[in-house]
C-alpha cells in the first residue's frame, strides 16, 4: 500500500506516514496540583436568617453580663433589667408611647421629603448639564455643612416649630439620597444612551427602560443612607427647643440624671433605625432580584 504523505500546508495539522511514530505530548507546566472537580471557595458564604441579629445579641448579652458582674456602676450606666422596668413603667403611663408616635411622624415626615427632593434633584442634574452645573455644586456644598451648623438660621427663619425640625430632617435626607443616586446614574454606559437614541426612545421611554434600571441600585443606597439620616436629624432637633419626643424625654432624663431613661430612649433610636435599614433591604432585595451580589 502506497505510504500517506504528510500535509503540505504550512501551520496544518501533522498527517503521519504509515508506520511513522506518534508526536510526543507537549509538556505540562508545573504548577500546583488541583485536584478535578473542587473549586476553592472566595465569597462570604451562605447568609444565614436573621443573621443580622447576632451581633447586636452578642452586643446585649455582654452588657448584661457586666451589669451582673458589678463591672458597671447603676448610676452611671444602668443594666438591661434596669433599662427594661424603667421601660414598662413609661409604657405604663402612656409617656413612651405618646413620644414614639410624635418621633416616628417627625421622621416619616422628613424621610418622604427629603426623598422626593432627592430623586427630582437628581434626574433634573443628571439628565441635563444645565441642570448639574446649577444643582450638583450648590448640594455639595450642603453636604459638607453639617446640619447642626445651619440650626440657627434654620430657627430664624422658620422658628422653632415643627417646620423647622422637618426641614432639618428633609435636608440630610435629600443630599444622601442626592449623592448615591447621582453617582449610578451618571455611572451609566453611554452606549445605552446612544441604542436608546437609535430606537427613537421618548424622554419618559428614555427613563423607564433606561435611567431607572440603572441607577435603581444607587436609589437604595440613599434610602438606606437617608433612613439613617433621618434618625440622626431628628436626635439633633429633638434635643434643641423641643418639647415632646424622644429626643426630649432624654434631654429631660439628663436633668435629673436618669441613665435608665436616656436607655431607653437610645434603645428606642437604635431599634427604629435597624429595623427600617432591614426593611429597606428587604424591599431592595426584593425589587433587585435579578442581581447576583454577595449580600446573597
């Protein structure tokens, strides 16, 4: 039989001859041994349900543990058991309660402001130069004047009713939103705004299918931001001419030294704030379903 020839194109593949010995295999780089099929693990891990609850746990399980030790002195800094009769007794007259609602309308009132201000801000300086060169400078500029600083004007000019503790709220709210918000926004690929411009998009098609997917994720971002800041703003104006909520209570509790009741009143603060940061989650989850990040 007439021998095989081998190929004659330059760079194609090798045709032996009859007979010919097979190519050696080429030779393996050395490095370290894998083993097939394992894959090393690099992400925080699987969450856990009400994981988010260990440390603050932990955080109270020590507290308690010192208070019983005799580490912490009572009139200084009051135990858990303290914190929770001095609690039940204000439940029981009807004060503590009637000071969360007056602190919860405060905040929810300066919470909705400050987030309608912030997103219209940002789609009117996102969307146009115009309207970022008359806009971003001017709240830059807030964000670096802390709202305590603008206190006395803000009591000049509106006094020291509930508008002005509303508006200080407002005003923290609508810069942290402002600035996440901005920032995914004008972080958007500019070839979506040109295959939107291709398609003959309208404005508000432009912002449905374009604007808003992209800078949703920024948008919570601020929420969770301007939820703190709202807890923040009211702590501040509810300790300055106040004279109801829990800002109050505390500032009263001050006078005649009542550690158990600033307690309660800073318990109060942190229980509000951690449950609307998971809310805020819970909704952001929820809405980004379709994300894959490591928050899980």
């Amino acid at each position: 039989m007439t021998d095989l020839l081998p190929s004659a194109r330059s760079g194609g593949p090798a045709v032996l001859t009859k007979g010919a010995a097979p190519p050696a295999a080429p030779p393996q780089e050395s490095g370290p041994a894998v083993a097939r099929g394992t894959r090393r693990r690099l992400g925080p891990g699987r969450s856990l349900p009400f994981g988010r609850l260990i440390g603050p746990a932990l955080l109270i399980a020590l507290w308690w543990a010192a208070s019983a030790s005799g580490y912490l002195d009572p009139r200084i800094l009051s135990g858990p058991g303290g914190v929770i009769s001095t609690a039940s007794d204000l439940v029981a007259t009807g004060r503590l309660q009637e000071d969360v609602l007056i602190s919860l309308q405060r905040a929810g009132l300066g919470l909705f402001f400050g987030v309608v201000s912030g997103v219209v801000l940002t789609v009117a300086a996102g969307l146009s130069r115009s309207g970022e060169y008359l806009i971003d400078g001017p709240l830059q500029i807030k964000r670096a004047i802390p709202s305590l600083a603008m206190l006395p004007l803000l009591i000049l000019w509106l006094g020291i009713g509930e508008e002005m503790k509303v508006t200080v709220i407002a005003l923290g709210v609508a810069v942290s939103m402002y600035i996440s918000t901005f920032a995914f926004l004008t972080s958007i690929d500019s070839r979506y705004v040109e295959l939107a411009e291709g398609l003959d998009l309208s404005r508000a098609q432009f912002i449905r299918k374009v604007v808003v997917p992209g800078s949703l994720p920024g948008f919570f971002v601020g929420l969770r931001l301007g939820v703190t800041s709202s807890w923040v703003g009211l702590i501040v104006v509810e300790q300055i001419n106040a004279t109801s909520g829990i800002g109050y209570m505390m500032f009263q509790a001050q006078l005649y030294a009542q550690s158990d009741v600033i307690i309660v009143g800073l318990v109060a603060y942190g229980i509000f704030g951690f449950a609307s940061d998971a809310a805020v989650r819970a909704i952001e989850r929820r809405a980004l379903s379709w994300r894959r990040t490591l928050a899980g």
